[in-house]
C-alpha cells in the first residue's frame, strides 16, 4: 500500500500522538534557539507545527493544505531574494534529488548573516540497522550529495536517502565547505539517542508515553557530549550566510 504523503495525515499522526507533540516540541526549540531575529521560511513544513514556536513564520509544503502559505518546491522557491532571515527543514533534505539546488536558493534567499537551521537523520553506529532495516526510506552510503542529481529521473518527491545529510556534512563537508563559501558550517550537533526511535516518530506506534518521554529527553540532554558521535538518531545543522 502507497504511503499516505499528505500533510492532513501528518497532522492527525501529530494531533492524536502526545508522545510525538513531546519529542518535536523539544527539537522546535532547539532550532528556535538557533535562528536570528526576522522573517522565517519553513519548507517541507508538513503538519504546520513550527508557527507555535517560532514567530513570522512562512509555511510551505509540496503538497497544499489550508495552514500551508505557498506550494513549493524546495529546489525552486517562489520568492524574492533576500526574503528570509531563516530557513528551516525538517526531514527534507534527505528528499531532495539535487540538493545543490536548494543551497543555491537558500543562497538567494538568505539575507546576510541569515541562517538555515536543519533537522536531518544522523546516521550513527547505532541508528545506521535501525535506518537500514526498519525505517522504509533507504540509506545509500554511495551516492554524491552534491552530484547534479543524486538519483534517477523521473524522481518521486517523497523517496529519500537517508544518509545523504550525514554524506553532505560529514565525508562531502570539505567539497561543500569550497562550493559554497557562503553558507558557514556554524553548527553541527547529533543528537536524539532514546525518545525518538522509540516514539515510533509519525508512524502510529509507540513504545514510550508522553510523560516518559520527558524523561528520556532529559536523559539524553545529559549524555549528549559523550554519545552523540555513536548513538544519535538526528542531526542538527546550522549553516550561516557570509
């Protein structure tokens, strides 16, 4: 059975999942923390969470829905330059068949000292068999995250690797730091080790309640330093324009 991609689904996931509301309250404040005063684009912003926690917030998805601002393409944005002092994606980049075309946009888009905040799987010695086997998105170690396209054509939006953001900043991040001097690597943070995988993330299971939940977080705030490299789940990403 075809996946149901549709932010409507998205957002009845999220509104009768406490355990989930939990777990991305926290990663939202995470990246409110990090983005600078202004105007806020969000792509790929899906079930629309994002505006509770973040002021001037435009919300774009590929597919419409009546919270959504615009319908858009991440890889071809309909605004002008300069528009935004952020960008956010959640999950999206991992999606995008030429990622080197949204950098040019959110190059385009971005003012000076702007900043694009991204939550992306991380794919670590524990997450990688998790990914690899139970998750039905790919990971693809041998595919160029900057090669002008990273998959066949004809790509369908909703395919992803999910090694490509770990590619991009990790084993790429020297080729991506030459082609694209503007965008400073500010941040990279791993992150996410317990509460995430097994929430069941915006699929209908879970192992964990809410209240647990807020327990697993804190948990795993405390041991971050020590097990990010080899446990997480997520990856942070804050890239600031020049």
């Amino acid at each position: 059975m075809a996946k149901d991609h549709r932010p409507e689904h998205y957002r009845a996931i999220w509104n009768g999942k406490p355990v989930l509301q939990e777990i991305y309250r926290d990663y939202y404040r995470r990246i409110a923390a990090r983005c600078v005063p202004g105007r806020t684009l969000e792509v790929g912003g899906g079930s629309g969470n994002l505006k509770a926690a973040l002021d001037q917030v435009t919300c774009t998805d590929i597919l419409p829905a009546s919270w959504l601002d615009a319908v858009a393409d991440a890889q071809s944005l309909p605004f002008a330059d300069g528009s935004f002092n952020n960008i956010v994606l959640v999950d999206v980049l991992h999606h995008l068949a030429i990622p080197r075309a949204f950098l040019c946009e959110a190059q385009r888009l971005l003012k000076p000292g702007g900043r694009i905040v991204m939550l992306e799987p991380a794919i670590t010695p524990m997450s990688w068999p998790c990914y690899r086997y139970g998750h039905q998105e790919g990971v693809d170690f041998r595919q160029d995250p900057l090669g002008p396209q990273h998959r066949g054509g004809g790509h369908d939006p909703f395919e992803a690797n999910q090694a490509m953001p770990t590619l991009l900043f990790g084993r790429f991040r020297g080729r991506f730091e030459r082609e694209f001097p503007r965008l400073h690597l500010k941040e990279l943070e791993k992150l996410s080790f317990f509460a995430y995988p097994l929430s069941g993330g915006f699929r209908p299971w879970t192992l964990l309640t809410a209240s647990l939940a807020r327990v697993f977080l804190r948990l795993e705030n405390f041991v971050q330093p020590i097990l990010g490299p080899v446990m997480a789940f997520r990856l942070l990403v804050v890239l600031e324009q020049r």
